[in-house]
C-alpha cells in the first residue's frame, strides 16, 4: 500500500450499503481509481463529504493506493475547483451527468494520462464558467477522441466522405460505415476548432442530435465494450 496525493476527477459514485459510497475517480498521477468511503452518508459530521463525490468534481485528495486490486481509501479530501454553475444550471447538469457516463465507459487504465487529465480539467473549468454550451457535448465529444487514440485522421479532409471505423476521409462511400453529405458537412464543422469558437456555431436542434448520433456511433465502432449511456435520451430531451 502507497500514500499518494493527487488531483482527481470524479466519474461516478455508488451507494454501498446504507451509509458508504464506491466512487471512482481519474487521477492525475495514477489514471482509474475505485474507492470505498465508509459512513459518509450517514448523520454524523465528517471531514470527508458526499457531497465531494457528485460527478466531474475536481478533487485534491490523500489516498492509500492498494496494488492488489482491493478498492482504496482516502485519507484527506478537498475540493480544488468549485463550479459555479455545473451543479445548479440543469443544462449543464444534463451535460455533465452524460459526459461523466461516456468518461466511466471510455477511460478503463490505471495508469497516469496527464494529456487526458489536463483536457478534463480545462474543459470541465471552461463549460462551468460559460452560458452557451448547447453544443460543447459535441466539441468535447470529438476532442476527447484525441487522446483515446482514434482523433479523426484529417489529411485527406477534402474527400467526399468520412470512414468511421477507418477513422478517415475517402471517396469510397460505404454505407454502413461512412457519412457523407450534410452529415458530412456537420461533422467537419466540429474539426480544429477550441471551445470559444463553439459559441458562435448555429445548429439546428436536429443537426445537434444527428452529429450527438454520429459521434456516439464513432465511440461505439472503436472502443470494445463501449455502452450507449443511459442518459443519453435525457441529454436529447433537455435540447429539444
């Protein structure tokens, strides 16, 4: 067992008995993490809150590490950014409860990805503190890609279509496998862009939900075992 402190980055938490949360967590140094926090829903004052635990939380904490595939503990915890508006603007909860559901089914290593961490951060940090977000699920969607290992290989971006278990641009139009035409169009708009350059981009509710379909069918093609999120027809709800 390893005392180790580091940022982390809540994905999710489950109740464990009447009184005890599992939550998992991406931390900086030493990638997926489970662990167990006991008593922490019950009436008694603690130092270490549920509260701390809600998703996308970004945390400083002090943990035993166990390297015997035993859930680990905390030891300190602390919230070193608190949001503003991701845990009152139900916009952006919805945002927050999908993107954290596609973070638990896409990141599976324990090991440290500072590049993966860094851009959970920022972006995390950038959604919170901004009002027109109804397209950063998307941007943030695609970017993420990136450091998964499966970013859209733009090289040949002119071609007539988009290959998504090749991850190019061709002129061989499968139709099962590519999008071409408007769909086409939508997805390139996404391409290269940062987060500021979100706000000025005019979807249409429909072209939202066709590009979210899109993406999500881009993760399902290239990560195994990659599961629709649930709250995916919430998400769809809430913009439309």
């Amino acid at each position: 067992m390893a005392v180790v402190t580091t940022k982390a980055i809540v994905f999710n938490s489950l109740k464990y008995g009447d009184t005890s949360l599992i939550v998992r967590c991406f931390t900086l140094k030493e990638g997926l993490k489970s662990y167990m926090v006991k008593g922490v829903l019950s009436s008694k004052k603690r130092s270490i809150k549920a509260a701390y635990f809600q998703p996308l939380t970004q945390l400083q904490i002090e943990a035993n590490h166990n390297n015997k595939g035993k859930l680990n503990s905390f030891k300190e915890v602390r919230v070193i950014h608190l949001y503003k508006e991701i845990h009152t603007s139900i916009f952006k909860q919805t945002i927050v409860l999908f993107l954290a559901e596609v973070l638990s089914e896409s990141v599976k290593e324990e090991e440290a990805n500072p590049q993966l961490f860094s851009y959970l951060e920022t972006a995390f940090s950038w959604l919170d503190t901004h009002s027109k977000t109804a397209n950063f699920h998307l941007l943030f969607l695609l970017n993420l890609t990136r450091y998964l290992g499966f970013y859209p290989d733009t090289s040949n971006a002119s071609n007539s279509c988009f290959n998504l278990i090749d991850g190019n641009f061709t002129e061989h139009i499968s139709r099962k496998e590519s999008i071409f035409g408007k769909e086409l169009t939508l997805f390139k708009t996404l391409l290269g862009i940062n987060f500021d350059k979100i706000e000025s981009i005019k979807f249409s509710k429909s072209e939202r939900q066709q590009l979210l379909q899109i993406l999500i069918k881009y993760f399902e093609l290239h990560l195994e075992g990659f599961r629709r999120p649930k709250s995916l027809e919430i998400l769809q709800t809430v913009f439309t």
